[in-house]
C-alpha cells in the first residue's frame, strides 16, 4: 500500500520554541532538537528518532509539532551517522550503536532544565518503534511508551525475504565487513522496488519512504550492506515481557513491511500493553486521517498513564 503523506495540519510557531542540543554517544557527537511548549513551565518529555536509514526530518518533525501543541516537551535526535551527528561512514545502520544512542540520548535529558524527565515517553516508529521496546526493558524510570508499525523481529523479517535474499545479504554483508578493517565499504540501497536488491523492498516501500524525504535533502539512499549481518539478530520484541511501564503499540493491517503477527505477537506480551490496529500500511501513519487517528489515540493514552498537560 502506497503512502498518503498529504498535508498535516502544522501548529503556529508561537505553541512552542526550538533549539538545538549536543550529546555525547560512545565519544562521538549526536545532535538533536528539543521543542519546548508555550506551557506548561515542567512538561512531560518525549524522546524520538527516525526509523531504518532515515533522519530526523523524515516526517517526524509533524509529530513532534503536535506533541508540543498539546503540552509536551520533545527532544527528537539523529542517531550517529545520519543528519548533522558524527558518524563515519554515513548512513551506517547499526541496532547496537543506536540502542546506545538512545541510553545516552536519556542521559542528556535529564540534565535539561524546564522538563519533567520524571515523565519520560519513549516514542518510536518503525526501527525506532523497536528501539522504544528494547530500550525500555532495561529503562524502570521510563513512564511510558509509543511504539508505532515497529519492527519486532530481525529473523523473522529476514526469513520472510526469501533464502535468496539471506544468501545476498550474507555476502555482501562479509565483503563490507571486510573491507570496513581498510576504511572502506561495500553499500546498498536502503529502500527500493521489488526488483531491485535492497534492505526494504516490499511493495510500495520505495515511494512511502521517498514521500517523507524532504527537498533539498542532502541524505543518499544507500547504506553499508554489514548491516545485514545484524538484523537478523535484532529481536526486539523478545523484549517485551521485561517492558513494565504502560505501552501503545500501534500496527497496520496492511503493512508490508513488518509482520502484523510477529508485532501482535510481541505487544501481547506486554506486562502494560494497549494494543491498537489500523487498517492501513506501514507508511500511512504519516498521512493525514491516519496521522491524526494515530495521534488521537497516542494522546488519550498519555492522557491516562501520564496525565494531561494541560493540567498542570
């Protein structure tokens, strides 16, 4: 199912402020942007980064917008590698390295003034919709999290492939690695058509993802193909009994990317879990109706576990 990203409806400017902060992952420089609300004076805070091979521009500043509309502070970072963070070589897609993004991602939060990191919301979609769960696992100050279309399950992904696919991927993967000992690398691109060998290649994959890319983008599709050699491996959804803070996991019915059994599989083993299901695909989450159902959902579910900012 292709993606209907349209036009979201974009709070005034004058609802919140923005600005840029630094930290530090693994002696490397990560930079985000923290939005903070015209009120309250000690918000809520949700921490988000972009999916698979993206970067923070990538559709997410719309939720981030609407979050601060409604009272919540929002620090949305690039991971190393990718945007304005360090990193080299570029667009190197690793869950290890990212998982500790996020770890020092929280550590930096809670030295900012003006939040409430006591209420801490991890908020992630796709990749990043794994990244919330495995991180919350070992996160008990953690006071919820939102996990839209996430990828759950690296083997199972990579299964549902094909054994061709997984014989590629391996190889490429190992020439990369090995050349990554001289500095160099072996790429592939992130997303592309059926026809074409790349990490996401299901059908509508490549024009959903390019909808979210924003003109003028300098971001390349391509990425390391040793990548490869760790998805499998990447089981988030493994995680999920160890997840005790309220959680909302939002899946499509239609998506093409990941499985909506593997992620119905995984939320049921939420301890705190609301499960919620959408008749769309994986990319539709960026478009308008779906966009604001998913919203309207994400707050009232926040609402409850948190509380109302607008209480304060």
């Amino acid at each position: 199912m292709d993606a209907t990203t349209g036009e979201q409806r974009r709070p005034s400017r004058y609802e919140f402020s923005t600005v840029s902060v630094r930290f530090d992952s693994d002696g490397q420089r990560c930079v985000g942007t923290l939005y903070r609300p015209d009120r309250p004076k000690n918000p809520p805070l949700v921490l988000m980064s972009p999916g698979f091979g993206s970067e923070a521009e990538f559709g997410l500043p719309a939720y981030a917008e609407r979050f601060a509309e409604r009272g919540y502070a929002v620090f949305l970072f690039d991971h190393r590698h990718f945007g304005e963070s360090e990193g080299k070589p570029r667009n190197l897609v690793s869950p290890a390295k990212q998982i500790a993004d996020w770890r020092a991602a929280i550590e930096r939060v809670d030295d900012l003034d003006g939040v409430d990191s006591d209420r801490l919301i991890l908020w992630g979609a796709s990749f990043a919709g794994g990244h919330v769960l495995e991180v919350a696992a070992g996160e008990p100050h953690v006071a919820a999290v939102i996990s839209q279309v996430p990828f759950v399950d690296g083997r199972s992904t990579t299964l549902a492939k094909g054994l061709g696919f997984a014989v590629k991927g391996l190889a490429l993967g190992v020439v990369d690695k090995l050349l990554s000992v001289v500095g160099r690398s072996k790429t592939l691109p992130i997303v592309g058509t059926p026809e074409e060998f790349a990490v996401i290649n299901e059908p509508g994959a490549k024009t959903g993802f390019f909808d979210l890319v924003p003109p003028g983008s300098e971001w390349e599709n391509e990425t390391p193909a040793r990548v490869l050699l760790s998805i499998p491996g990447y089981r988030p959804g493994t995680k999920t009994e160890e997840v005790h803070c309220p959680t909302l996991v939002v899946a499509g019915e239609h998506d093409e990317i990941v499985s909506l059994s593997d992620v119905e599989s995984a939320a049921e083993k939420l301890p705190n879990g609301t499960f919620l299901r959408l008749p769309v695909g994986h990319f539709d989450i960026y478009g308008d109706e779906t966009f604001e159902e998913s919203l309207a959902h994400q707050f009232a579910f926040l609402d409850r576990v948190v509380g109302d900012p607008a209480d304060d």
